[in-house]
C-alpha cells in the first residue's frame, strides 16, 4: 500500500522505515523546511532498542549515543544516594538489548539517513496537512498550500498538537498539571568538577526534582528539571525561560544541578499538561500514533519508546493482508493497554519525586534504600514488564531485503 505519514519526528520516521521493511510505499508529509529536532536528551530503554535491531539499525543509532552505566536516584540538595541500579551490559544481558541516552537530533538524523538509503524521495517537506478525507478505498490528503495527495492509509503522528487528531475528534480538552519543566543540553567541558553522574540520575525534593544523564558519547550534558508551578501555562518545547528564573527554582540544591544551570546557553521552558483518553485511535483508514494518541508525562522516560514502539505494531498489522479497518482497529488493542499502564506509571512518579516533608521523604525512600542494597535484583525487577517487552516477538517480522 502507499502510506501517508503526517509527522517526520521520531514517531513518523520510525514507521516509515518499518513500513518501508515490511514492503509498503510510504510519504512522509513534514510541515518544516527540513528534518530537525529541539535540542534535548531521550532515553531509548531496551524495548525501544528491540525494534531498532528489527529495523537492522541499532549500531546506526548507537554511534552517537551515550551507555549510562546505572539507574540512580538521589537527594536534591545533599546529592545522597537513594540507589544505584547497574545497567550498562547488565541492561542487555536482562531485558535483551542496551539502555542508550541520545541527542533528539542525532536520533532523528539517522533514522532520516536510514529512510533516504532504503526509500529515497519519501520525505516531502512544506507539506502542513489542512484536512483530509476518505472514502471505502482510499485517503485524500489536502496541504494548506491547496495540494492534494492521495493513499491507502494516513498515519497522524504529528505530535502532541495533532492536525490530524484534531480533524477525527475535534480539540482536545487538555489538563494543566501544576508542573514546569525546565531542560538543557550543555557541554561536558563547561562544567569543570560538578559533573553530572554517568547514570540515569533523578534527584528528588520538595515540589520538585531534576534528571541529568550524558549524550553523545558523553560529550554533553543534558538537564531536565520539573517545579511545581502555577505561574506559567505554556506548553511549547521552544519556549525559553530566564536563568534567574531557574535558579531561583533550584536555589540550594547540589552543585552539580545549579554549575549546569548556570552554564547552560539556553534553558527552556514548558508546562506539562495531561489528556484524557481518547475514545479511539482511527476512523476508516487514518489512525493516530505516538503523542498523537497517547501522550506522556515525562516522568517515566518512555514518551519516544512508546511511539517506537507503536510504529512496528503498526508497520505489522497493516502487512497481515486483511482488512484496512480491521488492521487498525487491532493496532489499536495491542497498544491501548500497554501504553495506559506507561501513564499511569508516568503520573505516579510525579508524586514520587515530589515529596514534601521530610517524613512522606524517609516513608518513600527509606525502602528504596534498603531495596537498592539489599536486593537490587527487585528494583531491576520492577521495570521488567516495560524494558522486558518486545513487540517484534509476536508479530510478523520480514528480514531485510
């Protein structure tokens, strides 16, 4: 079939590429000039390296990625350990594939270099979708620039403030959740002794808490801090805030936290809203994907994961040979589920990371001290049914061509 994409972030270019291995044309509609990304860190756990590997692409994305050598997590202001979970070749010995951290960038441009050798031409870019229509057979696509473009299916994955979401369901009715989060990527060299640990590091404190791991080799520094806030309501990842203004936010905390605001270029800022579910993923033959359909806190560092994710349950249903619709509607059970628990599980870790006594501090973390020294192999445990998952088991997996 021929396969619109709308969207060429990580979502969309990951699933023309399993779309592309599984025999399908694809067009990949991006409203930009060309393929970017903001300048932030991700988290790619094992689940989301499986489908790379799948894909045959996993040492293409591991170039420029960075191995975090464990899970941390620690006190905001004394930087005391809480634990410190081993990952580096433990994480692929475990859940079967490695934990990378990567630059937004470096990800998008080799999922884009690996869909120019495999599908030439399949990015059209100035391509920003106005509307579309359908009918038994086919998708009709209309560009604002009055184009028309027509295919077997449209996947919308473009983003949290979907075109293509907003034209099958209308607005969406967003929820402020009280949160802020600040992020920046800053150069190793920059920060002299105050380093931020080689781990997924989360640090913990009152109404608040920051993440800091390295990218690129270990070559930069990327920061996420989250305050609760009521101030700002924006939800834009090119907004920037004031330095002083994140400072003032983490005023007190460890060395390593304020050196990397401190010597960041840019520190950017949005506000984290939440959304109902969406009462479904597809209408006929135009279906959602990745924060589209199911957008995520970043509390759990799965938000891209996901969408990775969906992208191969897709590629692979629409390649059984049966019905469009029936494709769809069973890519949307397979996902439903799985993706709901990752919410949940995001929005629980919020009020983890935020307590805001010393008292709900040591009922927290107290056991999770003990947990990480006593039995560390539990702590890996718990993460099992997300890292351990791997969507390319159970579905029809064509070798490469």
């Amino acid at each position: 079939m021929k396969i619109l994409i709308a969207g060429g972030g990580i979502g969309g270019l990951t699933a023309a590429l399993a779309l592309t291995q599984f025999g399908h044309d694809v067009v990949v509609l991006e409203q930009a000039e060309a393929l970017g990304e903001v300048g932030a860190g991700l988290q790619i756990s094992p689940n989301g390296m499986k489908v790379f590997e799948a894909l045959g692409m996993s040492d293409r994305i591991a170039a420029n990625a960075f191995q975090p050598e464990g899970i941390e997590l620690r006190m905001g202001r004394s930087g005391r350990v809480v634990f410190d979970i081993p990952l580096g070749l433990s994480a692929a010995d475990r859940w079967g594939a490695p934990y990378l951290h990567l630059h937004r960038a470096d990800l998008v441009d080799a999922l884009a270099a690996e869909l120019a050798e495999r599908a030439p031409g399949a990015v059209r870019f100035n391509a920003k979708i106005a509307s579309y229509t359908q009918d038994g057979q086919s998708v009709t696509v209309t560009l604002e620039d009055g184009t028309h473009v027509d295919g077997s299916v449209l996947v919308g994955a473009d983003g949290i403030h979907s075109v293509v979401r907003g034209t099958m369901l209308g607005p969406d009715k967003p929820r402020f959740t009280g949160n802020v989060a600040w992020r920046a990527v800053v150069p190793i060299e920059r920060l002299g002794d105050d380093l931020p640990p080689p781990t997924a590091c989360a640090w913990v404190g009152k109404g608040r808490h920051a993440v800091t791991y390295r990218l690129r080799g270990g070559a930069l520094a990327n920061f996420v801090g989250v305050v609760e806030h009521d101030g700002w309501q924006v939800e834009s990842w090119s907004g920037e805030g004031q330095r002083e203004d994140a400072s003032a936010d983490f005023a007190g905390w460890h060395p390593v936290i304020s050196n990397m605001i401190r010597q960041a270029d840019v520190l950017n800022r949005w506000a984290l809203f939440d959304r109902p579910a969406l009462p479904r993923w597809h209408d006929g033959r135009v279906v959602l994907l990745g924060d589209a359909c199911h957008p995520m806190l970043p509390f759990l560092a799965q938000g891209a994961v996901m969408a990775i994710e969906d992208a191969w349950v897709l590629a692979a249903r629409l390649s059984e040979g049966g019905d469009v619709t029936h494709a769809l509607a069973a890519y949307e059970r397979d996902r439903r589920g799985r993706t709901s628990a990752v919410q949940a599980g995001a929005r629980n870790n919020a009020k983890l990371f935020h307590r805001h006594n010393p008292v709900t501090q040591l009922a927290t973390y107290g056991p999770m001290w003990l947990a990480g020294r006593a039995a560390p192999k539990f702590v890996h445990a718990r993460n099992d049914w997300i890292y351990g998952h791997d969507v390319t088991a159970g579905l029809q997996n064509k070798p490469l061509p």
